[in-house]
C-alpha cells in the first residue's frame, strides 16, 4: 500500500518537474539525497524528465547574445574584448560559455547568464516549494522543507556571479603552481557576466569515464576527490558540483575545475563531527554513531532505530574507508542502491527513518556524488589515507 502511494505521489512530483526548465535542473542537482531511498521505478522517470530539459536547452542567438554583453559590460565592451566568438563552447542550465580575448591580449572564457534566468528559476523554485508535502510522503523520514529552503538559497547565490568570481579567485589563488589541479583566475565580472582566463584542456573526466585508461581513471579519480576534500581546509569553501563534466583533463597531466557557482561555505573546513562519526563506523562502533546521528539531526527525535539496525544499514558503505585502497565500481554502487532500497529494517525501512539536517545538504551532494564517479570510473584510489589527511576528525588522536 505505501508503495503504492509512494509511486502515485511520485508520478505528480514528476509531472510538475516536467513542466519546469532552470529551476527543475538546479533541484535535480540536490536532489540526488533521494535516489538512494527510492527504488528505481521512482527515480527513473525523474531522471528521464531532467535530461529532456537539459538536452532542450537552446543556445542564445547573437542578437540576444550582444543585448546581454551591452547590459553588463557597456556599449564599449568590444574594447574590452578585441576578439569574441559568437558560437557557445559551453551551456549549462542557466547560462552559456563563450571564447575570446581580453584587451591585454590573454584569451578568455566568457560566461553570460541567460535573460531573464533568475526570475524563471526562481518562480520555478517557488513552484517546488509548493511540492515539499509530496515529499514528505515519498521519503517520509526527511524533513523537505528546510532542505528546498536551503536549496532556494543556494540557488540565489548561484545567480550572482559576482559570488561565484569571489569563490573561484579564491580557490585559483590557492591552488596556484599546484602539481596536479589548475583553476582557472578571475578576469573580470558582473552580476550576470564572467570574465575568466581560458583553460585549454584535452578531455573532462566524463571522457575518461567513457574511454578512458584504467590508469587515468585511477590517477584522475584520486585527484578528483583529492581536490574535493582539500577545499575547506584550503580554501574554506566546498567545490558543490561535482559533476564529471566540470573537471578537465589538460595536456600537461593536470587536473581544471571550472564552475564555482555552487559552493559551500567552511571558513574552519569540513565539521570535525563528520571525521569522528567515520571513525567511529570503522572502528566498528555503532553505538557511537547512532548517537552521533541523532545528536546532528540525521535521525529525528522520536524516531525508534538501534545501532544493529544501523550498522547493517551503513556498514558496507563504511568498506572503502577500512581498506588501504578500494575498488569503487558501478557494481558496488547498483548494490549498495538495490539494498537500501529493498523491502525490510535494513532497506528501505531504515532509510525512511533516516532525516537530513539543511546543513549538511551540500556536504551529502558532493559525498554521493563523489562516490558516483568513483564508480562511474572504476576507479581504484587510497580512499582511507584520503580521509586522513583531509576530514578532520577521522585520524586517532
């Protein structure tokens, strides 16, 4: 019967989803806390419907494309930008990527947010706001509410790129002359503009993903969540999209990132409590980590779940933290998926129980993300000794 009306409430979420453009793009992004609790059937659709809309994005003509560079950059911006290609190099769910070259002759990435973008997204999230109750009957242990309000106010930040400039210096700054990750300066930036230093790359590590060498997927696999969990404690800021797409392979071995406009902020890094409760799951003590759990808000108070019940639920997602290197693959990940998801306490019951605090909304994208394209890739990377130089907490004092 839940099922069922599990299913029904689905279908509507997703028909509603169907009829928005930015804002359902942005939302899937965070969304993806749900496709570990949802059997397949449910999540398929909605995966189906977020790659219709991205797949239809269409690119801006060059009438609209010049409105847009007047409106940010003066009827002059040719003298800022002595050489502009007209044809996009690179769309995204609310802007696009353009080639050029800055007046002191440096070749640019120039990306231009779409017209009229935040007043769309933004009454798209007002729509799924609306949608929060439907939720709370697909994944009833959630608190949805304060996870779409805080979606709302990442979404608006990434809006500005004048945030997402700050966030990016910040991050080329520190990551200047690093051996194995390159990100790209801040040139110049308006509230709907970016100026960056163009970063030639060969591939993205969706290509290695496809065709790659099991060598580059291991190499680049580790440099990858190197740099996802150096973040905070070098920049104070957590990279929040860790889609494959966004991390470019250079000729030189190295590793680009691009796109900052969705970050966490950690000004003292990642909160050490994450460290401790890993710990603690390794160690293998799960008393520990019930408490933990419930003292952070990832189980509701009033919620009845004992710590056997825990650790057959969290206990092979602890695994790639035990081992000196671990052997991620896409088989792991559809077994870890088809067991929570399946019927019983140490399925999709636990699952249900299981709440996550707004907070760590960002953190818990970037952790499932990460670990998708560690599978996606099939990647072999020292994932243990990863977690000890990077989350706090997590090393024996």
């Amino acid at each position: 019967m839940l099922a069922e009306v599990q299913a029904r409430t689905a279908d509507q979420v997703f028909k509603v989803l169907g009829e928005l453009k930015g804002g359902a793009m942005k939302f899937g992004q965070a969304m993806s806390v749900f496709e570990s609790v949802l059997p397949d059937e449910l999540a398929g659709p909605y995966r189906e419907v977020l790659t219709k809309l991205q797949d239809a994005a269409p690119p801006m003509s060059k009438a609209m494309v010049d409105r847009v560079l007047v409106e940010e950059f003066g009827t002059d911006w040719a003298d800022k930008l002595i050489d502009f290609d007209y044809v996009a190099a690179a769309a995204a769910s609310i802007g696009q990527v353009h080639r050029g070259t800055w007046v002191d002759g440096r070749p640019v990435a120039i990306k231009l947010q779409y017209p009229g973008a935040a007043k769309a997204l933004q009454s798209d999230l007002r729509q799924i706001g609306r949608l929060a109750r439907m939720f709370g009957v697909i994944a009833p242990g959630v608190e949805v509410k304060p996870l779409v309000e805080e979606l709302q106010a990442r979404v608006a930040e990434e809006l500005d790129y004048g945030l997402e400039a700050q966030a990016q210096e910040a991050f080329a700054t520190e990551f200047d002359d690093d051996p194995q990750i390159v990100v790209p300066h801040v040139v110049a930036h308006t509230e709907k503009a970016l100026v960056s230093e163009w970063m030639e790359s060969e591939s993205s590590l969706a290509q290695i993903i496809t065709s790659g060498t099991q060598d580059e997927r291991n190499r680049f696999g580790e440099r990858y969540v190197r740099f996802l969990f150096a973040g905070p404690s070098r920049a104070g800021m957590l990279h929040a999209d860790p889609h494959p797409g966004n991390f470019r392979i250079l000729a030189d071995g190295r590793l680009g990132v691009v796109d900052f406009g969705a970050v966490a902020r950690f000004p003292d890094g990642l909160p050490p409590i994450l460290g401790t409760l890993l710990r603690h799951a390794v160690d293998g003590d799960f008393d520990a980590v019930t408490e933990g759990l419930r003292a952070e808000g990832f189980i509701r108070p009033g919620t009845k779940i004992d710590p056997a019940t825990i650790e057959r639920y969290l206990d092979p997602f602890v695994e790639p933290a035990r081992q000196d290197t671990f052997a991620f693959s896409r088989e792991w990940m559809r077994e870890q998926t088809s067991r929570v998801a399946a019927p019983g306490s140490e399925g999709i019951g636990t699952a249900m129980k299981i709440n996550l605090p707004r907070e760590y909304l960002l953190i818990h994208r970037v952790w499932i993300g990460g670990i998708g394209v560690l599978s996606q890739l099939g990647a072999t990377a020292p994932f243990r000794s990863i977690m000890e130089e990077s989350l706090p907490g997590f090393t024996r004092a």
